[in-house]
C-alpha cells in the first residue's frame, strides 16, 4: 500500500464507505433485534443484508478470476445460503464481521504510516537558496545538486547534503530513532526531513528529490509489505485447502443430514476473516514498530529469518570497532624525523578511501605535514598500496605484502613490529627504495554495547559467534576474546570473507550477517539475513541490507531478533486460536447449542481475538 501517493487518498474514501456500512448494518441489526416502533420492519435488515453480500460475493468472483481462493468464496456461500433460509441476522452478523476487519485493517495501514504521512506535510513547498549572493525563494522541485540551501531554525531540510556554513542541533529522529538532537557542523552531512531545533545551517545540495535517504527508506518500507513471510505462505496455501475442504464438507453433511440448518451453522462458524487478516496485520505492524526506532526491516521473510537465527557473523571494523582509527605511535627505522614516515604514508594514502589511507591523511594535515606528489598509484585490496615518488616506490602495508614487494626487513624491525601488534595496535608499515622506513601504529576503540550485543544475542539462542577481519591474527584473537566471540578468522580479503562465510550457509543453519554494508555488501547480500550497521546517508548500506539500522547502535540487533521472535510466536498463538475456537465452535453446532444466529454471533465475536493479539506488535 502506498504510503504517501494520491492511492492513500483511495484507501481513506474506502474505510470512510466501510465506516458507513458497518454504521448501516449495526443500525439495522438494532432496529430489527429490539423491534424499535416506527421501523419494526423487516425490510431494512433484509435490504441491509443483500446489499452487503452482494459486495462479498462480487469480491469473491472477482478473486477466482484472478485465480486465486479466499475467504470471500465461503462467506459468500455461508452469506447464500443465509439468504435462502431468511436468516436476515446471520447474515447481517457475517457482514458485520467482515466489514469491521477490514475497515479495522486499513485503518492500522493507515496508522501504521501516520508518522512518515505528517512527515510529508511538512515537506516545504519553497526552499531559500543562495544565488549569486543573493538569497531566493523557489520551488522545492526545482533544487538542483550544488545548490546552497538555507535552512533556519525550526525549518526541516529538505535535501542530503554536505554543511558549508554554520553549526545547529538537529533531530533526527524520522530517520534513526534517537530522541536526542545531534549536534551538526561544517563539514560534515545533513540529511533530509531532518529539523533544525537550534542554530542555522548552509547546506550544499548532493541528493535532491528521490535520490534522498528519506525517499528511499519510504519506499523501502512501501516494498517490505510485498516481501511476505515464509509463515504467511504456508497460513495461505493451508487457508486455501481450509476453504475447499469446509465447502466440500458441508456439502457432505448436507447429503447426509439433509439438514439446512445444521450446514448454514456450520458455515457461519467456519468463514471467519481472522487468520487472513491477523497473519499480515503481524508482520506489518512489527515491520511499522521497526522502522519508528530506525531500523527498516525489507520484509516479513527477514523477520522469520531473525527469529531462527543460529549463526551471527560479525564484520569488525566499524561494526565491533567504532571505524574511527587513532594513530598511537609513528616510529622511524632510519635517522630521520619520523613525520617523514607520515609523509611518505600520506604520499601513498591521498588517493584511497580504506579507513587506515583516510586516518593517516587527517593526521598529515593537523600536524602540517606538506604533500608529496607521486604517481603511479596502485591499491591491492586487504594488503596495501604503492606509489611511486622521485623514481622509487613507495610501499605500505602489512608485513607479507612489504616482503612480497621487495622491502627488506630485518629480523630485529619484525620483532619490534609483533610487540606492538600484540598490544592490539594496527601497524601499518612504510618502506621507500627497497627498504623499511619505519611504521604508524593505529588503533580502534570497540563499540560500547559490542560485548554486551554478543552476549545477548546468544541468550537469544545464536549457538555460534563469528568475526571476519582484514587485520592480524593477534588484534583479531583479542578482540574475539574480550567481546566473547567463539570464532574468528583474520588477515582476510573481501573475497576470503565470502569464502568464509559460504561455510557456515546451510539448511540447518539460519546465519546472519553484520556489517557496515559499504565494504561488506558481497558478503551482506550472500547471508540468510544482511544486517547494515550506520546505514543512515549510505545508498550502498540501504541497498545492500536486508535489514538496514540507521544508527550504529548495536543493541538494536537483539532488539530485532526479539521483535522477530515475537511476531511469529503472536502468529502461532493465532493459529492455535483460531483451530480451538473453530473445534469449539462445530462442537457445539452439533449439539445443536448454536442455532445459526448463534453461529454468526460466534464467528463475529471470535474473529477479533487473533486480531487483537496481532496488535500487540504494534505497541
């Protein structure tokens, strides 16, 4: 169902004409139950009825058109026969039930949406932008990439892009859940339908219109509600036989009783709309509770999935790790400065995007280190990268991909370099002319909810832990040891991960994967269930993830698994539900205790209990 289009318009006229039948049908069940004076008349109840069956029937025809079964082809026999025999309550009774589901479903789609709606009301109609040193009014349609856009206090933005002038507060919770502002300064992203709550900013337009992550997470949602559950499959096809062996049966029973009254009870207990209408009402209403706390969740499948989980492989860095690498040490083997060691180092990192190239960079240019030019730059995937300055090459890396380079290394320099490494320091080496130049130690803090993600998780019953990295053995093995992780696999590249991974991929196993979804999206897109941390402002994340958390908040990984959890328990729970309350019911139609007036009022009356359990997920 479409969230924001002019097809929500539809949605509201039709639960507005079920909203009026459903007043039609109680008004008129009244009017002939307690034989109010001026309309003591059954024509009202009878038109009434007809009338509804009528759209039941339409509807059921229209769906074995469509090749498709539903619970309208029994409500309409049951309704039929209703008719026939001159049960005007039964029938009204069926309606009812019918009406008010349905009504009841599309008002929680339209609840369930209510937030990302009155989001969209406030998508400004015009946009202030700087222009030639002027500022100008225009449309919001008409915002092009590199725009300067203005936005003020109180004002919400209305594109992605990066700040250029000022520093504000901004809220951010349509898109990740925080209630807490986040403070925002030059230089860093702006994102859209975020709101100013202090302060002004200038932002630079990259993404405008669709191309923005708030277009994107709607329509990610609007999709999710076509990803259905391997469980709703199954409570469809079992429905479908449920239907056709209810009709046959009754059909049975009349030849043998030929008891019209005994089959309509018999129908009327069994055309219940509950299963049809709780199984999706679940899903989506888990689905809607997970996106409100930042989390977009790409289906009801992915929720099945979670709540199977046996198998977590974690990424490490910027998932375990926050990916905000610190240089602890700069050390020179030879007898110059060792900001000639970052000099070279930066040389080599200015044209990669690896975290390590980047952390290096920042470092060269807060201690004003000048630049190199170089050329011939060459970047080797999980090992290193190679430049060449003044004639010679530049080398840096690990300590294989050095060695394999050509770069003498002597036995006491490798010594040193395993000390460090055994302080849970990344060490990156820098050789130039076929000799060691020295190294730059780094390190990653761990998240601070990594340890405690881990431990719950497995509370939550994943039997096996794993952590894939590109770094050494030593800062791997500590790592793994300090959050409690059963496995891990170190100096990895992206393809080893892959390999990895295919591993632990079996039937028997449901296995998750958590990652940045930027450098990890092959092994994100291989696993049962991709899990992207940090996915707010990346396209890549969104895309790549099953399930895309907004904030690089760990915790909301068990969070998932119990909302997963949930809402396939609540679905069991209907289906026991609904087989006692249907045993029960047939049990005493039999008896003959329910008369099919009586039936109807059961039907009606049971229907609402999967229901109402289903909305526990949506609280």
């Amino acid at each position: 169902m479409p969230i924001y289009k002019e097809e929500d318009k539809k949605t509201k006229l039709f639960l507005k004409l079920n909203y009026l039948l459903l007043f039609v049908i109680v008004a008129a069940m009244l009017f002939y139950l307690f034989r109010v004076p001026a309309l003591d008349n059954e024509n009202i109840i009878i038109v009434v009825s007809v009338s509804a069956t009528a759209i039941v029937v339409f509807n059921a025809i229209k769906s074995i058109m469509d090749r498709r079964i539903t619970v309208d082809l029994l409500a309409s026999v049951a309704l039929c026969v209703s008719l026939y025999e001159r049960q005007w309550v039964s029938a009204a009774f069926i309606n009812l039930m019918i009406v008010c589901a349905r009504a009841f479903t599309y008002y929680v789609e339209i609840k369930s949406h209510s937030a990302i709606n009155s989001l969209m009301k406030l998508k400004p109609e015009k946009v202030k932008i700087r222009e030639n040193g002027k500022i100008v009014e225009i449309p919001i349609g008409k915002v092009k990439n590199g725009d300067l856009v203005i936005v003020e206090l109180g004002e919400t933005v209305p594109v992605d892009g990066l700040i250029e002038e000022g520093e504000a507060d901004v809220d951010q919770s349509s898109l990740t859940g925080e209630s807490m502002p986040v403070a925002k300064k030059k230089g860093e992203q702006a994102l859209s339908f975020t709101t100013v709550v202090s302060g002004n900013l200038v932002v630079r337009a990259e993404k405008v219109g669709k191309e923005t992550t708030f277009e994107k997470i709607v329509e990610l949602v609007e999709k999710s509600q076509e990803n259905k559950a391997p469980i709703y499959t199954l409570i469809n096809i079992f429905a479908n036989w449920y239907i056709v062996l209810t009709i046959t049966g009754s059909f049975i029973v009349y030849l043998i009783s030929r008891d019209v009254t005994l089959v309509l009870a018999l129908l009327l207990v069994s055309c219940a709309d509950d299963i049809a209408i709780a199984t999706p009402l679940a899903l989506m209403s888990a689905i809607t509770h997970s996106a409100r706390h930042g989390a977009i969740v790409k289906g009801g499948d992915y929720l099945e999935a979670l709540s199977k989980m046996n198998t977590m492989v974690f990424d490490k860095t910027g998932t375990l790790t926050k990916g905000k690498l610190k240089i602890e040490k700069v050390r020179s083997f030879k007898e110059e400065e060792e900001k000639n060691v970052i000099k070279f180092a930066s040389a080599v990192s200015s044209l990669s995007t690896h975290p390590i190239a980047k952390t290096i960079i920042e470092y060269a240019k807060k201690e004003n280190i000048p630049e190199m030019k170089t050329e011939k730059f060459e970047e080797y995937s999980g090992r290193g990268m190679t430049a060449v300055y003044k004639g010679e090459l530049i080398v840096t890396g690990k300590l294989a991909f050095l060695q394999k380079m050509g770069i003498k290394i002597t036995p006491k320099e490798i010594e040193e370099i395993n000390t460090e490494e055994l302080k849970g320091l990344n060490v990156t080496l820098v050789g130039y002319n076929n000799e060691l130049f020295g190294y730059v130690a780094l390190t990653d803090e761990l998240r601070p909810r990594a340890k405690e993600t881990v431990e719950q998780v497995k509370k939550l019953g994943v039997k096996r832990t794993v952590m894939l990295t590109g770094d050494n053995e030593k800062i791997a093995k500590k790592t793994a040891t300090i959050l409690g992780i059963d496995e891990f696999h170190a100096n990895l590249l992206p393809r080893e991960k892959l390999i990895y991974l295919k591993k632990y991929l079996s039937r028997r196993h449901k296995v998750a994967m958590v990652g940045d979804g930027v450098n990890d999206a092959p092994t994100l897109a291989l696993a049962d269930v991709g899990i992207a941390m940090g996915a707010i402002g990346s396209d890549a994340a969104i895309e790549a993830a099953d399930i895309a958390i907004m904030k690089d908040d760990l915790s909301q990984i068990p969070e998932l698994m119990k909302i997963g959890r949930a809402t396939i328990n609540v679905i069991r729970e209907n289906l026991i539900m609904w087989g006692i309350l249907n045993v029960l019911g047939f049990g005493l139609v039999f008896l003959r205790i329910l008369t099919p007036d009586g039936a109807a009022a059961w039907n009606f009356i049971t229907d609402f209990i999967p229901i109402i359990n289903s909305l526990r997920l949506f609280r």
